[in-house]
C-alpha cells in the first residue's frame, strides 16, 4: 500500500522558429539622432534643393504602417516633414518627398555638435481574427537617405575654410620660346599683372597668390589679398 511510481518529465530551453497565433495590436515609438558635420554653426539654413527617401521592409504575415517625423526640418508654412507609409504582409513599399525651399533647424547634443531628431511610430492592428505565422527570421527593416542636398543661404557662424587653387602657368612666349609678335615690338624690362577679385559672400575672407618666375632665379612673389 505504500508503493508507488514516480514520474518526472522535465523540458529545457526551447528555441521557437515559428509561432502560428492570432497576433494583437503592436505599437512602439524610437527616436534616433543623426550629427551634422561640423562645417559651420548653422542658426537656419534654407535648402535650394534636395530629397528624402523611405523606403520600408516588412517580412512579416501582418501589416505595419510607419510614421517618421524630422522636427529640424521644415516646410516653407512652417511645418515638420512627416512621412507616413502603410505596408501590407511580406511586401515593400517607398516613398519620397522634395525638400526644395525647406528650413533646417539643427539642434544641440549638448557636446557642441549639431543634431537632426528622427521620431519614428511602428504600428501594427495584429492579424485580426484570423491566424498568422510569425517566424523568428521576419524583420521590418527601414531605410532613411536624404540626397542631392543643396543649402541656399546659411544663419549661423561659418569656421574657417581654405580651399587651394590648383597651380596654373602662363608664359609670354610662344611654343618656340619667342616672345610673343605684341611683345617683341617692345622693349621689355618687367611686366605689371592685374588681379580682380569678386565675390558676394556676406562675410571677410583672404587670398594668398604665390608667383614664381620659371628660371627660378627671382625670389617668389607673395600676395596676401583680405577682402571683406
């Protein structure tokens, strides 16, 4: 009367390739933050011309739709760029929209560097009533890329930029090495050499032109042209 059997069954770790279920409402909110090159303190830049694409992966069985808002970045009445895009089960969906006349506002990390804020909602209304198989190897994937981007005028503080001209030659002489037929009716001692400088950008910069005679013997002659 004492005698009896034991049994023990014990399961250990299991991986799930797949789930068939009723799936229910998904939603969730990520922001992200993209630094700006550090080219200039930009207050506001006006942007002559450029795009932006979204394009969005779904593998899975139920069907999302994705909200992305640029808050740094608005139109000409002052709103925020915004995307909205609604992707079926298992397919692919793009968009893109001209960002010609748009408004940069950069904001602040706190490091001094220059940020753009992305604010990004997934939301999915699940399978409904009916059963839908989620495998572990289904991803959304989203895709972000802003291109042929041209600012028109910039508010802000511009660092300091050198740009060097590539070297250019000219001779007073021909191919053979004579001077040239206006210059051989004159007796030549030394040449006087004019340079203009024109320019409309709203803030001083300078131009450092360096001359050297070809033989070599006369020392370089420096210019050091400030401009406002």
């Amino acid at each position: 009367g004492t005698e009896s059997i034991d049994i023990q069954v014990s399961i250990g770790q299991m991986t799930v390739s797949s789930a068939t279920a009723i799936v229910g409402e998904i939603d969730f909110d990520f922001s992200d933050t993209v630094t700006l090159p550090n080219d200039a303190v930009i207050t506001a830049a006006t942007l002559a011309s450029g795009t932006f694409t979204l394009s969005l992966d779904n593998q899975f069985e139920i069907p999302f739709d994705l909200s992305i808002e640029m808050p740094n970045l608005t139109n000409e009445f002052g709103t925020p760029v915004s995307f909205l895009l609604d992707t079926p089960k298992q397919s692919q969906v793009s968009d893109s929209q001209d960002l010609s006349n748009h408004t940069l506002t950069p904001g602040d990390d706190g490091l001094g560097n220059q940020t753009m804020d992305l604010t990004i909602n997934v939301h999915s209304s699940g399978s409904g009533t009916e059963l839908a198989t989620l495998a572990a190897t289904d991803s959304i994937s989203i895709v972000a890329a802003m291109t042929d981007l041209v600012l028109e005028s910039i508010t802000g503080i511009i660092n300091s930029t050198t740009v060097d001209i590539p070297e250019e030659t000219f001779s007073l002489a021909d191919d053979s090495g004579n001077l040239l037929d206006e210059l051989r009716k004159v007796n030549l001692t030394d040449v006087e050499l004019e340079l203009t400088v024109r320019h409309s950008i709203g803030f001083p910069a300078s131009l450092v032109l360096t001359m050297t005679a070809e033989d070599g013997s006369a020392t370089p002659e420096v210019l050091n042209i400030e401009f406002d």
